[in-house]
C-alpha cells in the first residue's frame, strides 16, 4: 500500500513538472547548483508564461548566524546568476529585476540566434572545497584575469595574498570570530542542527553539511553525531582553520556600499561569475565568514582593511588542491511553487 501511494504522488509530481515549459525546468535545475549558507538552499521557484521568479524560502533561514539574512540574499543572488546562464546557453535573453521584499524577476525572451557562456559548464563542477590545499601560489596573471570578472553596481572585491601583514589580520580576525561563535550554544546548536552525519542522513534530507564534504567516514549516526559534537569548539576548529588558511593562496573579500536587499543579490551574482571563472581556472575555494557574521569584528575588519565605508559580506579563501565530495541539492520538483 506504501509502494502505491509513494508512485501516485511520483505520478502527480511528473505531471506537475511535464505542463511546465520544460527549457524553463531545465534552466532551474541549474538554479539551484547555486551555494548556499549551511547548504541550506533557501530558495522557491515559480514558473510564469516568459518569466521566472525566485522567492526566499525563509523556513530555511539562519536566525543565529545570519539574522538579517544577507547571506540567505547573497544565495538567491548567486541561483539568480546560474539561472541567467543556463538560460543564454537554452537561447534566452534575460532581464533581472528585483522587489523591495527581494523576489528576483528574471525575464525571457527566446533569441533566434544562439550564444552561450564559456562559464555554463562550470555550473555544475564549482564546489565549496573545504579541505586543506596545496600551499601554491597563484600567479599574478591569474588574479588580473580573475578581476576581469564583470562586478554588478555597487559590489566591490578585494585580493589579500598569503604572506601579507592584512593576510594575517584576516587570520586573526577568523580565529577571533571562531571564538565568539564558538562560545554562543545557540550559534553551535543551529550549526549541528544542519549537520547530516552520515550517508543515509545526507539522502533523506539532500540538504545541509554533509558528513563527505568534510572528509569524514561514513560511521553509524550515533557514533558520528558523538564525534562531530565534541570537535565543534573553539579550540579544534582554530587548530583546523590555521592549517585550511596556510595552505591557500589569497583571501578574497566581497563588500557592499550598502546593507540592503538589492546589493546582498547583486554581490550573489558577482560572486557566481566569480566562482565559475575560477573554477574554470582549475581553482578551489572555501568560505570563511566569521569575520562578517559578527558586527564589531566586521566594522573592525572593514578598517583594517582601508575600506570604512564599504560592508564585509562574504570571505573566501582560495588557492590549489584536489576535488571534495559534492553536496547533495534537493530534487527540483520540490523547490517550484504555483
């Protein structure tokens, strides 16, 4: 009786998806590969007659890390990029517009002729890579071409090699953050409530921060939640970033003139283009926001930096080192909304 009910809505949710314009389907698919905090995909789609709309989904908020939700927008952002570029490469031309609430329009209008991104084939190998990296430095020439990359109106980025005194105060600054973050149960419990522990965890739900990513073997989910509980501290994850940072190449930071909506978006598709050109680049690259997460850290980081009148949003490291697991994305049919 089980098996009968599970085929019907399977059944429903074909038919659902098959009235659909299948190139728009399609296109979402791609959408939603985008990065996301905790890989929590706080997005909704909805499919209109030329027209797709992306909608937070703020059931998958992150109150204690993210309580503006910047970071859920700078997402949606970033679905919004991949969206735009799955769909030239379909043979649409896209026009984006965004609400007041934050709901991104994206526009289609089929083109005769066909052009395509080189940046569409890296939409589904970019991967947040956690791991420690090789220690090589990445040439010059490659971070000129990487800020070639095409910025949306008021997001701006800024490179800091490894070896540099602002470098280091980036480190500090991390591990400082580590620490308050770390000393906040709250923080640490919304952390571990997106933790999927082990393979069959990470299935069911196809969201969160999976065991794989982290390198971590696939044990019994008692045995792993026990493991993972004591090693999320201060102590051990200061131990783990020190040797994560050391091994990159630069740091690279994302602000915004102003903490609002539209440029939370806007750095979202910067940062995608950014993303998928070092991708293509055969770079790697992992996040490391504590600084931004928390007010006086980031205030303090923003003039250290020489930038006082810009907003700390979004740190990655990056550098060289080998392929991660991928994080699971929900199916499709379960992210578009009438």
């Amino acid at each position: 009786m089980k098996t009968k009910i599970v085929f019907f809505i399977m059944m429903i949710t074909s038919l659902s998806l098959n009235g659909q314009n299948q190139d728009f389907v399609k296109i979402l698919e791609y959408g939603a590969k985008a990065p996301s905090g905790h890989n929590t995909q706080p997005w909704l789609f909805k499919i209109k007659e030329a027209e797709i709309e992306i909608h937070p989904n703020f059931a998958k908020s992150l109150p204690i890390v993210d309580p503006d939700n910047r970071e859920l927008f700078v997402s949606l952002g970033c679905a919004a990029e991949n969206i735009c570029i799955a769909a030239l490469h379909k043979g649409y031309k896209t026009t984006v517009s965004i609400t007041e609430k934050g709901i991104i329009h994206i526009k289609l209008d089929k083109q005769n002729s066909k052009t395509t991104s080189p940046l569409f084939s890296q939409i589904t190998v970019r991967q947040t890579n956690r791991s420690i990296y090789n220690g090589n430095i990445i040439p010059k020439d490659n971070i000129n071409q990487l800020k070639t990359v095409e910025y949306e109106p008021h997001v701006k980025v800024h490179f800091f090699k490894n070896g540099t005194s602002k470098f280091d105060s980036i480190s500090n600054l991390i591990y400082e953050g580590n620490r308050r973050q770390m000393q906040d149960k709250n923080f640490k419990a919304e952390l571990q409530q997106w933790m999927r522990y082990n393979k069959k965890h990470q299935n069911v739900t196809r969201d969160g921060l999976s065991y794989a990513v982290f390198g971590a073997p696939n044990l019994p989910r008692f045995i792993a939640k026990s493991i993972i509980s004591k090693a999320v501290n201060e102590k051990s994850q200061n131990k783990n970033d020190k040797k994560k940072i050391a091994s990159s190449s630069h740091f690279i930071l994302f602000t915004t003139q102003n903490n609002t909506i539209e440029q939370w978006i806007n750095l979202g598709r910067t940062l995608e283009r950014f993303l998928l050109k070092s991708t293509e680049m055969g770079l790697v690259h992992a996040y490391m926001n504590q600084p931004n997460e928390v007010l006086d850290l980031s205030q303090k980081m923003a003039v250290t930096l020489d930038i006082p009148n810009e907003y700390p949003t979004v740190l990655i490291r990056m550098g060289y080192g080998e392929k991660m697991p991928y994080s699971l994305r929900k199916k499709i049919e379960d992210l578009i909304i009438e």
